[in-house]
C-alpha cells in the first residue's frame, strides 16, 4: 500500500483565489520547516484555505484524540502557520498570508526563521520560475506621500480641487483620520537581514506603518511599535526621504495600514521590476517634470524605486519612462526645487474591497496574527 503523502494533501489545498502552492521540491521544504508531520496528518483533514473548522471536527475526521488535535493546532497558530477564527481554526496561502505573519510574529525557532526567510527570498528572486499565483493578481497600489495636496499635485483651475484626490489616494488621510499609529518590521527587508543580505535603501525597522484600530491592535499583542502623530508623521517622512514607496491594499476603503516598499526587496515590486510582473496597479496620477525648475541634481533618478528616470546628456534633461513608472510620487517629494508634480492620468477607482478568495488580504491577516 502506497505511503499516504501529507505534504502534498495539503499543498492542494492551500491554493485559493489567484492564489497557489505550486508544486516545488521549494515549497515542500517550506512546508515541512511549518509543519512537522504530526502536524501536516493533523492538516490534511482540514478543508481547503480560508474554510474554518474545529478540533472537533478534526478529531472525529481523523481518529486522532481531541486533545492532541487541540495541542498541535495551538501549537501551529502560535507560529502563525494557521489561522483561528473564533474557535476554528483555518489553512491560509503562504503568500501572501503565511508569509507576512509568520515573520511578524517571530515564535518560531532561530533556525527555522532562517531557513524560512531563505526560501521565501528564493522565491521572491525566481518568481518567474516558481509562481504562487496562477494569474496576476494586483494587491497593492501605491498612495501619495505627504503634503501632496499642498505641494505636488498639478491642480487643475477649471475643476473642484476636492474631485482630483480621492482620500484612499493620500498617506496624510490616514494620519489626519486617527489618532492611534504603530510600525511593524517589514517582512520583506526582515528576511534579507535573516540571510546575512540586508536592504541597502533602509533597514526592516522602517516597516509597515498601521492606523486606528489596527495600531492599536498590533500594539497591544507586542507586534508593532507605537507611535505619537508626531513620530508618525516624521517616520512617514523618512521612509519617503528614503525613497519607500507607500502600498496601500487595491482598495478603495480607507486604509488602516500600508507597507513601505523598496524594489530589491519587496515581494511584489521586485517581481514586477525584475519581470515585469503587474504585481502593483499604478495609482492615478503620474510625475511630470518642469525643466524650468530642475536644478539637474539627478535626485529624483537615484530615488526612484523602478528606475523609470534617466538623464539625457544631450539635451540635458531629465526623461521618464511611463511604462515603468508606478506613480508614487516619491520622485516628487525628494526634489528639492519642487520641479516635478503629480497630475492625473488615470481615474480608475478600486472595489472597496479587494478579495483573496473570500477575504481581503488585511481580512486575512487579521485571521492569523489574532
């Protein structure tokens, strides 16, 4: 009789939505540094990703004693591999899902983050190779930075100002709306650190930045750091002086966080930057230079994540490439002769809801970091 193989049970399942664990002798190792294989025979009576369901349930499925189940499942949503919701517990993707919680919370041991943050970075760099996803799928787009409404966006006289910026559009809604703020450690700069290869444009403490309800909840379970509106407004500064660009999740609903992105790290910008993954949707508006006022400082081409800018040195003049450009703004806010503006090219306006499945992505996460 053929040995039963868990690992690949389960693997089935974790697709969902756009979203796959493709079979890869890298996803296994993955899987097996998650789970052990008590664990992995414990999951594979689990339905597929994101359907709930309890120890009970599990026990009666699989034979194995309720309490055992109990045990391991705890034992599982205490790294973050798992989800629980209520008193059920849930399979969730491992990128995005796992991934992000897993390395927020940090419960596993020194050894298996390491081997973890190896896989995924692998992953990260052979997306073109080893795909979780089955079809693009746009989670993130990026967010004005600060003091866009005041200094670089190129308003339009002959209509409302108030109709050419929407509130998802802008990271200073998301301070002027709340009170509570916090940062977590970005996941994705973290990993490198792990392996010994750390971001050079800024280090994961300058991580994701979360308002409002979910400040105060990252805080309150130790995984993120509070911050004042006055830290919060000067850490959303930095992170732009340093040239991050602020993804929000491709939503219209306001925003209760947003990561801080570099393109050699990122999971989804340095796949679109390496492959030409439309992992990002461009945001609304697009930089367009005053020659007048460029001073040629060629700030604006060191600073940009997705090297879209060049320097002509015939003409002496600063050129932008618009099909690699994502809208940042992050050109816009590093120069210092105010020599380029946001305009609005686009009006495209995202559901207010961006589902994974039968969950939004924060869903999601909410699910496994609670």
């Amino acid at each position: 009789m053929a040995e039963i193989d868990y690992y690949e049970i389960v693997r089935q399942k974790l697709a969902v939505g756009p979203l796959q664990a493709p079979k890869h002798e890298k996803i296994f190792e993955l899987m097996k540094i998650f789970w052990d294989e008590e664990t992995i025979r414990v999951l594979s009576f689990f339905p597929n990703a994101q359907i709930p369901i309890s120890p009970d349930e599990v026990a009666e499925k699989s034979g194995i004693p309720k309490q055992e189940v109990k045990k391991i499942l705890k034992a599982a949503n205490k790294k973050r591999t798992i989800a629980k919701i209520g008193n059920k517990f849930a399979l969730e993707p491992i990128l995005p899902g796992v991934f992000e919680a897993y390395f927020i919370v940090r419960q596993d041991s020194e050894e298996n983050l390491k081997a973890a943050a190896q896989i995924y970075r692998y992953l990260f760099e052979h997306a073109n190779e080893i795909s979780v996803r089955r079809q693009e799928f746009q989670n993130f787009s990026p967010i004005l930075p600060l003091e866009s409404t005041e200094k670089l966006i190129k308003i339009d006289e002959s209509v409302d100002a108030t109709t050419q910026v929407l509130p998802f559009e802008l990271v200073e809604e998301m301070i002027n709306k709340n009170e509570k703020f916090a940062v977590i450690p970005c996941q994705c700069r973290l990993i490198s650190e792990l392996n010994g290869d750390p971001c050079t444009v800024a280090p994961a403490s300058m991580g994701c930045f979360s308002v409002g309800l979910m400040a105060e909840a990252v805080v309150g379970l130790g995984m993120g750091r509070a911050l004042t509106k006055e830290e919060a407004i000067e850490f959303i500064k930095e992170t732009e002086k340093a040239g991050l660009v602020h993804n929000a999740f491709n939503e219209s609903q306001e925003h209760g966080v947003i990561c801080n992105c570099c393109s050699c790290h990122c999971g989804s910008l340095f796949p679109m930057k390496q492959f030409q993954f439309k992992r990002v949707r461009p945001s609304n508006f697009a930089p367009q230079p005053n020659p007048e006022l460029c001073g040629q400082c060629k700030t604006c081409l060191k600073k940009c994540p997705m090297e879209a800018i060049s320097y002509q040195e015939g003409d002496q003049t600063m050129t932008f490439d618009y099909e690699k450009c994502i809208g940042c703004g992050i050109c816009a806010a590093n120069c210092k002769k105010n020599a380029i503006l946001m305009e609005r090219v686009h009006n495209v306006i995202p559901a207010e809801k961006n589902k994974i499945g039968n969950r939004t992505f924060g869903e999601m996460l909410n699910d496994l970091l609670s």
